[in-house]
C-alpha cells in the first residue's frame, strides 16, 4: 500500500514579503508534521540555496519553486526557470504555459478565487486560460481555515468544472505561509514521496490528496488505487479508509470524521465513516472523494478531498 | 558610481504595467546599489479607497457590505533586476522605501549573489497596483 506524506507546497521566506529565514522555514515545517515543502517565493530563487543547505542535512524535501506573482494572476512552478514572469500577460498567457510545459515546469493556479484587486492585487486568477493540459495542479484548497473559505468552495466549483470538460489536473492545497504559525487551523497535500523527484511525479500523475489530517486510501473491487489512476466505467464496489493522523498543531481542533461522499461526475453517491464502503455504477468521466465531519464546533465541513481516479468509456 | 538615475510619476492608468529600464555597466565593481521609492504608499482619499474596494469586491461577486474593513488600499509597485547573465531576483515586498546591494558574496534579499560585471543589465519597476491619481517613483543604480 503506498503511503502518503504531508507536503506544504506554497510558502515564503523573508526573501519575498515572508517574516521566516529559510531556517525557521524547514523548522517550522516540521513543527507542523510535513515531510516536505516547495518554496515558492514571489518571483524569486534567491532563498532555495540556503532551504537546500539546510534540507540536505536534515533529511528533509525541498521542491525547488516560484510562485509568478503577476498581475492577473498567481501561479506555483516548479522547474520553471526558463519562464520569465515578467512576460506573462492576458494576450499569450496560453502560450506561455504551453512553453512552460514544454520545457518541463510544472506550473498550478494558486488560490484562484481570492480577492483580487485593491485587497489583493493580482491574487485572483482572471486569465483567460483556454487549454488547461497545460496547467498540472490546482489549489482547490488554501489558507489557514480552508473548510470555513468560500474562495475555496468556488475553487472546487471550478476544478469540478475542469474535470467534467476532461482536463487531467492535480488537487492541492496550499497554505500560502508567510508568518510563523499562529495557532491557525491548516491542511496539507499528501503525496507518496520521500523526495523532490518522486513528489513532482506525484502531481503530475495527480496522485494527490488535501487534507486536514486525515490518510484517504481507496479500494475498487478489493484492490487499492491510486488518485489519477482509471478503471472501467460500471458497477464498483468503493472502499474509503480514512485514519486519522491528525497534524501536529492542529490536533486541538478536534477533528471527527463523518461522511464519505464519492462524485462521479455530476451524481452524488453518501456513506458514512463507519460503513466505509458503497456499491455505485460508475459513468464514463471521473469521480473523486470528499470526507465531510465536525471540527472546531463546525458540524459539516470539508475535511478531504482527493485528485480524480478517472472512468474509461466503454 | 552613480549609473543610473530615474523618476517618474505613475497614475492608475499605469498599474499593471513593467517599466524596463535597460542600463549599460562599463567597468566591473566590487557591488551594486539600488535605492528604490514611491510615495505615497496609501491613499489618502478614504472615501476613494471605500469606492475601489467596492468595485473590487463587486468584480468577484462578493457583497460590498463591510468594504471598509479591507482599508487602507495601498499602492504596490516592486523591482526586479537582470545581469548580463540573467534574471537575479526581485524584492516582491511591501515596503515603499528600499536599498538593495547585490556583490559576489552578498546579497540583500530576493536577489542572488552575483558579480557585478561589464554589460546590459537592466531593472524592470512593475506596476501590481496604483491606487493614488499620482505615485512619484524614484530609482538609483550605483556602482561602487
């Protein structure tokens, strides 16, 4: 069975607008439990030689990033070196992601329903993106409280929609981390890699998870499959097993798993935590799983969610 | 050495733009300075201020109830800097009075050690957002 690590993958140091040294960066990630992080400071590298002093000696994964904070518009790219962000712009924003894939990046829309401008100018996504094969990830979650977010709920809108329209894209989470932790409530996206390599691969195989916590596994008919995998469309038999793993600094939110929900496509399919387990006809496109449950006084929030496994025709 | 020198008033027709500003260096120095400002940082006008974030707030389907709590609207206007070997950094941060010094051993923040070589170099000021009808920026480059 593969196993599943936490990764922060949006984060920033004082050599962007952060507060954190790179040191206290890697420290305070593992203060939060993570395995690994990506660096993605604003339209910089100048932090990653320092992080990838300090990960190498302490056994610790570094994905080597940026986050192009441009005008219209924030994206995480790892890889990406050979983009200039300066050049992006509304008019060849299409072309510049597929020149970015092309040359190996691996570029995801960072948090794409926030406020933009005055409050947060260019933090919401407002490019006219026509080709998604080119986009790898997206931030279907992010921010401290992400269940509380309705930027958030718009964001799994959309990535509902981009799924349904056969776009193969990676769910993530990202913090967006600038300050030391204040007690905030965070999630993380579970990639089953122990490097900076394989964790790439992860997100671009969509074998990826958000969580707050929880460690979704899935079985098909007896058999563990990975997110980003396909089966054949038909009737299943779905396993969900949720362990709770609870992140270090967030075990005082008293996280209750309840509710299973698998979507497959536009149908809604319900279990509970302790059935675990439901029987569905599944439709040619995708499904994908969400556990809902209490946390923090919130009764029905949005705890997990995982990438797609998609459903081949017949 | 004082290499390049440059100010210009922006309005808020000018926000999301890049101003390359191209300079040549002829001989190597041991470092590079660049001071960088723009004033004013807020805007003043809080009935204006309320009315942007209004409309910004309306744009994303938001209620514009309780626009008041987003204030104050700032100016965001950053520097980025390339050397002849490439892109070195940027200082994508709040502050409207910055110095940068970039040399072979040292470097301020958000930008890579390098050395300070005879070439084009240039430093590009970005435009993220211009909320004041006039926002004067000021940009030094030294060679010492």
């Amino acid at each position: 069975m593969n196993k599943y690590f936490p990764f922060e993958l949006h984060c920033h140091t004082y050599c962007s607008d952060g507060s954190m040294s790179p040191a206290q960066l890697i420290d305070n990630a593992k203060s939060r439990g993570l395995a690994g992080i990506g660096i993605t400071d604003h339209n910089t590298y100048s932090a990653i030689s320092e992080l990838q002093a300090i990960a190498q000696k302490d056994d610790f994964v570094l994905l080597k990033g940026i986050e192009w904070t441009t005008f219209w518009g924030h994206f995480t790219a790892f890889g990406a070196e050979s983009i200039d962000w300066r050049e992006l712009n509304c008019g060849n924003i299409n072309q510049m992601l597929a020149r970015a894939k092309e040359s190996g990046a691996l570029v995801s829309i960072a948090h794409p329903f926030r406020l933009g401008a005055p409050v947060c100018s260019g933090c919401r996504m407002e490019y006219p993106i026509t080709d998604y094969h080119n986009i790898d990830g997206y931030e279907i979650m992010s921010g401290p409280f992400p269940y509380k977010q309705i930027f958030n709920a718009n964001a799994i809108a959309e990535y509902d929609r981009l799924l349904a329209q056969g776009y193969k894209i990676a769910a993530l989470y990202g913090y967006d981390w600038h300050t030391p932790d204040k007690g905030f409530c965070y999630g993380a996206t579970y990639l089953p890699a122990k490097a900076a390599q394989e964790a790439l691969n992860a997100i671009r195989a969509q074998n990826t998870f958000v969580s707050l916590g929880l460690h979704l596994c899935v079985r098909i008919d007896n058999r563990q499959v990975a997110f980003g995998s396909a089966i054949d469309s038909g009737e299943h038999y779905i396993e969900v097993q949720v362990n709770k793993d609870i992140l270090p600094l967030c075990k005082k939110f008293e996280i209750e798993p309840k509710e299973i929900i698998v979507r497959n496509n536009q149908h809604i399919y319900r279990t509970s935590i302790k059935e675990n387990a439901i029987r569905v006809v599944l439709q040619t496109g995708y499904f994908r799983i969400e556990v809902r449950g209490s946390i923090n006084g919130d009764m029905d929030a949005l705890l997990a969610s995982t990438s797609p496994i998609y459903i081949k025709g017949d | 050495m004082k290499i390049l020198s440059y100010n210009k008033t922006l309005t808020p027709s000018e926000a999301y733009t890049h101003i390359k500003l191209p300079f040549e260096i002829n001989e190597k120095y041991n470092s590079l300075i660049i001071k960088f400002s723009y004033e004013p940082k807020t805007l003043a006008d809080k009935r204006q201020a309320i009315l942007l974030v209004e409309q910004g707030l309306a744009k994303c389907g938001e209620p514009i109830e309780g626009a008041s709590g987003y204030l104050p609207v700032n100016n965001l206007i950053t520097i980025s800097l390339d050397s002849p070997a490439g892109y070195i950094g940027a200082a994508h941060r709040h502050a409207n009075k910055q110095e940068h010094k970039i040399s072979v051993d040292y470097a301020d923040k958000g930008f890579i050690r390098s050395e300070i070589v005879p070439g084009k170099w240039c430093v590009v000021i970005s435009a993220h957002y211009i909320a004041s009808s006039k926002v004067n920026v000021a940009l030094e480059v030294c060679g010492e």
